[in-house]
C-alpha cells in the first residue's frame, strides 16, 4: 500500500547552544547541537508514492528531532493531530510523511517518540512550568533561551500580572490569547508580541501557554 506525499528537505530550525537538562528516555541520545536522536526498537520500512507517481521504499530506523520555536508550537497546537504535528514540526518531515511515520511505528518507539517531543518542548509540568514562580499577585516566568526584541530590549524573564474576570473575557476575544498574553507581560504592542513569541524557544513559547491556563484556573 502506497501514499501520496511529497519528499521534503528537513526545515529550517534553530540550533540550541545551551539549555536545560531534559528527561529523555531509553534510546535516546542528546546531540551537541540540542537535537536529540532516537534509535528505535523496531525498525520499519516506510512505503509511499513521490507526487510524480514513483513509489519509494525508505528504511526507518532512527529519527532526529530538533527545538523548535514559538512559531513552530503555534503550528503543533493548532493541528488536529498535535502528535503527528510534533513530529512534523521538530523532525522537518511533511505533515503527510509525519502521520505515516506515526502511523506505522510500533507503539513502543511511539511512546518514546512522545517523550522526546514533550521533554523539547519543556517536559510534563502539572500546574506552572518548572522555571516559573507564583508571586502571587504575578507569576514570573524565566525563559531558558532569552531574547532580544527588534528594539534591542533582552528579555530574560517575564512577568505575567492577575487578571480580573474582565481581562480574562478581553483576553479571551483576543485575536491570539499566546500574543495578548506576552503583549501584557511585556509593554509590547500584539504586532511586536508576536513577532517576538514566534522567535521564542518552542518550550519557553509553551510555558507562556501554561502561565496563562494556570491564571486563568485551568492549569492547577
């Protein structure tokens, strides 16, 4: 059996120079440049068609994924499958490619294939990220990559203020709660949160996410 997808380069994704340690699990090797390499269990042999109808035949047996950033989380939570969607996203693969690997990978090297994707983008946090505070009347969040904006500003932490139940119903009709949530943390306009949430480190671009499900009472 055979599908059609298109043969694709790996994307464009940042280097990752220095970071946090990352609970990876059996099979998997951290690589200089922050990417992270899984030998799988149980190879498998991928079967598809090229968009000018050759059939290929392409041997799995080891997959590279790679940090991502805010733009690339934008991308993995608003997908449908946000697991084929990971994997697409930090593998550089097609989104069709990505949901056959997915698709015909044992459960075992899946299970670690899901692992890999949440320790990149930040681990599993019950409540407030690891690297964020409860002030109380704010939560402080310290970016493990920090940033500098188009203005020169470096942004090594953000500060995200209590809302009262009329900013939560403001944010929410915001077009986009991840930039009105940053616009609020940082003075930014919405334009300039989100160029500069896009430029983030996909796991710090996920705890802003996490911040704001926590103030708003979802993410106790």
């Amino acid at each position: 059996m055979t599908t059609d997808i298109a043969d694709t380069l790996p994307a464009d994704l940042p280097v990752l120079l220095d970071g946090p340690d990352m609970d990876l699990p059996a099979g998997a090797t951290l690589n200089p440049d922050g990417s992270v390499t899984l030998t799988l269990a149980y190879p498998k042999t991928l079967h598809y068609r090229l968009p000018g109808g050759a059939e290929k035949h392409e041997p799995i047996d080891a997959l590279t994924f790679h940090r991502t950033t805010g733009a690339g989380w934008r991308k993995i939570k608003a997908a449908k499958n946000a697991g084929a969607a990971g994997v697409a996203v930090l593998t550089g693969m097609t989104p069709a490619k990505s949901s056959l690997v997915v698709d015909v990978l044992d459960a075992a090297d899946g299970a670690q294939i899901g692992a890999i994707v949440l320790a990149l983008l930040g681990g599993d946090h019950a409540g407030l990220p690891a690297q964020a505070e409860d002030l109380g009347t704010a939560v402080r969040l310290t970016l493990t990559q920090p940033l500098t904006d188009e203005d020169g500003t470096e942004w090594a932490s953000l500060t995200f203020p209590r809302m009262s139940v009329k900013e939560q119903r403001a944010a929410n009709a915001s077009p986009d709660l991840s930039d009105h949530m940053l616009a609020k943390a940082t003075g930014l306009t919405a334009a300039q949160a989100h160029a500069l949430f896009d430029r983030l480190d996909g796991a710090d671009a996920r705890a802003i996410d996490l911040v704001t499900g926590f103030l708003f009472g979802s993410g106790r």
